[in-house]
C-alpha cells in the first residue's frame, strides 16, 4: 500500500485536493469493489455512502452493465460522431427522448461539458433566430454547474471560482429556494415562491438579453444538499415561457432516481388551475448516473423547435460544438444497461420504499443533539452540524474512514447518496458509524 500511495503523491494530481494535504491524510488505495463497497489492497472494506461523487447507481462490478459493456468489446470501442453513427448512440438517444420529451440528443464527456454544451446551444438559438443580444445568462445563489469556464461563470461557489474571476464572462445570480434559508414561520413553499418573485423582477427587466436560466431541479448538491420545494420549479417554468427565456434544467447529479423520480423535474406542483404535474425545460443536461458509474458519459437534450434553429444549408448555423468521444459506444451501450435495470428492476418504485425505510433507520442520526436540518428527498439525506470548527469536513472524513465508510461532507453538511443496491443492513451501519462520529469531541 505504501508503495502506491508514494506513487500516487509522485505522479497523480487529485481533483478537489490540495496535495499537501496528502500527506497526512493518504487516499484510500482502492483494489477492487463489490455492490456498494469498496475494498482496499489490503482488503479492508468501505461503504460507498456517497456512490463515488454520485455517479453509481447499481454498485460496483455490477454484473449486467459489465456483461454489456464486454459485448460492445467484440464490436466497436469507438468511432468518432462526425461522419458516422452506430447503433448504441441511435438506441440510447431514442430511450431518453422518450424518458425526458425531449429529442436530437448531443453528447460529451462529462456535467461541465453537458453544461457548456446547454449554454452554447441556447445563445447560438437566439442568434440563429436573429436576437443576438440575447447571450446572458441567470442562475441561482449557491449554484453549481461545472468548473470549466463557460460553466464556472454561472456557478456560484465561491471556492471553485473566486481565483479564476478574470477568465470568467459575467452572468447574474439570484435568490436561492433553499429551504433552510426560509423566514421563521415561512413555509419552504412560501419562501420558494417568494424567490421566484426575484427571478420575475430580473426577466422583467432584462429579458431582451437574456439567453437561459439554469437551475439545478429540488436540490443543489455543493451548496450543501440545499433542497427546495418543487413550486419553485412550477413557478420558474411559467416565467421563463412568458419571457421567452431558455429554462436549463442541470440534471445532472439529481437525475436517474436521486430524488425519487426519474428526473427531478418530474415533480414540479400544478400551479392554480393547470393540473399538470412536472415541467419541461427546453434544455436538459445529464451525466453521472447515466453509466451506473462506470465511463465518462454526458448528454443534452432539448425541444425540436431549438433544434430546428440550427437546421439549414449554411455550416455556420450548425452547432459545431464537438468532443473527440462523443457518443462513444461503449459508454452508451453502459448507458443502455443502465436504463434496462431500471425499466426491468421498477427501480424507481423499488427505491421509494426503500427511500422510507432508510429514513426510519436514520431517525436517531436526525434526533442527535449535533445535527440541524436533516433533510431527505428521494435516496439523499443531508443534516447540517452548526457547531463545526474549521476542518470539520476532513475530520469526519477520516472518522468515517475508521468506521469502514467512505463520505466526504460539503464544509459543515454531511450527506449520504448511496448506490440504490444497499441494503438495510448496510444503512444500519451507516448509521451507526455517523453516530459515532457526531460523538466524538475531537470531530
């Protein structure tokens, strides 16, 4: 283990690490995994709590994705996109028009890319359609969509992009729903709603140049699993169809069952009189779960009326965008298997009963005298701990560590997002190796 560990700090620059830090706080040295576990060279064990930054789905080594993938082995690894097609991508792209009512999806490799693409393609629309001035773009307090630098510009996390502010276009943010921020007495509707309020005032103002709205749908994950009421969503949809203003759903951490549908979008409240639930935006973006966690794999999809926009004789209105492995058939045909074990397993049924039964077992987690707001939509649960002292993240980390689970909080939030095949018995554990780290002083 030594041995890999020295390596790693010698050759490997880690994501989100300052590398110092690595040297009193090694990495796990990760040899294989099994469902929702890890287990290191030397064979110690560890619960996935948060699926490998939240992208698995259905755990490790999961025998129908593997088989999936092996086969597209004996057949095409990859082909570039531009020029030729191939049947994985055609079959993947059918099956999530059908799930998000959304069509002409276009791919990348990751949530970043899956968010440049969304705000190219919007601006390139307005463009296309002879309003170039509108090429700004809102999003939310505390947001979070990606740290290239199309994406880094409307994310709102002060850490990922105070140092990079002079490479960044200018974009405006306003009032988060989160649900913790309501007024004492105010329903997380009533404060959602009146956030809502703030997005009209700005559309009202400046709709004439504004190309999108983003939003990360019910919870925004590096804010601290803030989560909000799904009227907001409602309420979103109606302005940015008055102001003819693009609605981006961000669905990429939160999509594929996080929430408890398939996207989070889908729970978007009927507002007066309309009785219709859920909402659909005119981009979606997708990636982490969309492989069951295993290749890099990104989507946006949105309406045949943008898509029509780029249509024509001129090159230069297409949208030239392009990844060297876009659509590659390997990860498209993890994708496809993804989606059979949903469809085949009633996943999302499977995980709402599931969902409440986790809940009960997390009762004395959410009772413990350290922890504010615990919260729960779908599979993710996130409690606050207000009397966190600087280095409270990295504390817990190795805490956890020792209790054989693998979590990373966001500053004083901790959260767990599990693959969807734990059990019970592993939640129980979870629980267990929580309270033990809430109870120790020295975290």
């Amino acid at each position: 283990m030594d041995d890999l560990l020295n390596r790693t700090r010698a050759a490997v620059w880690h994501p989100c690490t300052q590398m110092k830090q690595l040297e009193a706080a090694p990495p796990l040295a990760i040899a294989r995994g099994e469902g929702p576990w890890l287990i290191d060279v030397v064979g110690r064990r560890y619960l996935d709590a948060i699926s490998s930054w939240w992208v698995n789905l259905f755990g490790h080594c999961n025998p129908r994705i593997n088989a999936a993938i092996t086969d597209q082995l004996g057949k095409i690894e990859h082909v570039m996109l531009a020029g030729a097609t191939h049947e994985p991508v055609v079959a993947l792209s059918e099956r999530l028009a059908k799930l998000t009512g959304l069509g002409h999806a276009f791919y990348g490799s990751d949530g970043a890319s899956a968010t440049e693409i969304a705000l190219k393609m919007s601006a390139h629309y307005w463009r296309n359609s002879g309003q170039p001035g509108k090429n700004g773009f809102v999003s939310l307090k505390n947001g979070y969509h990606g740290e290239t630098v199309g994406a880094l510009s409307v994310t709102d996390i002060p850490l990922f992009k105070s140092t990079y502010a002079p490479l960044l276009r200018h974009t405006v943010q306003v009032s988060t729903p989160d649900a913790r921020l309501a007024e004492p007495g105010e329903s997380s509707e009533a404060y959602a709603l009146r956030c809502a309020a703030a997005l009209e005032t700005h559309l009202a103002a400046h709709a004439d140049e504004t190309a999108a709205f983003i939003v990360e749908p019910l919870v925004q994950g590096a804010a601290g699993m803030a989560m909000y009421h799904p009227s907001y969503l409602s309420r979103v949809r109606e302005l940015c169809t008055q102001y003819k203003v693009h609605l981006i759903a961000d669905e990429i951490a939160v999509g594929f069952g996080r929430t408890g549908s398939m996207f989070a979008c889908e729970q978007a409240l009927p507002l007066a009189g309309s009785g219709i639930h859920g909402v659909r935006p005119d981009f979606i973006c997708l990636s982490k779960g969309i492989t069951g966690g295993y290749l890099p794999l990104s989507a946006v999809l949105t309406t045949d009326d943008i898509y029509a926009a780029f249509y024509g004789d001129e090159t230069a209105r297409g949208f030239l965008h392009s990844h060297s492995y876009t659509g590659n058939p390997l990860a498209c045909r993890a994708a496809l298997a993804v989606l059979d074990i949903f469809e085949h397993d009633q996943v999302i049924a499977a995980n709402r009963i599931k969902s409440s039964e986790f809940t009960s077992i997390l009762a004395e987690v959410a009772a413990h005298t350290r922890v504010r707001h615990f919260r729960h939509l779908g599979m993710i649960w996130a409690f606050d701990v207000p009397d966190a002292a600087p280095g409270f993240s990295a504390r817990f980390h190795r805490a956890a560590l020792a209790q054989g689970v693998f979590m990373r909080p966001i500053g004083a939030t901790v959260y767990v997002m599990p693959p969807y095949v734990t059990s019970a018995d592993d939640m129980r554990g979870l629980a267990d190796a929580m309270l033990v780290c809430l109870s120790d002083p020295g975290v």
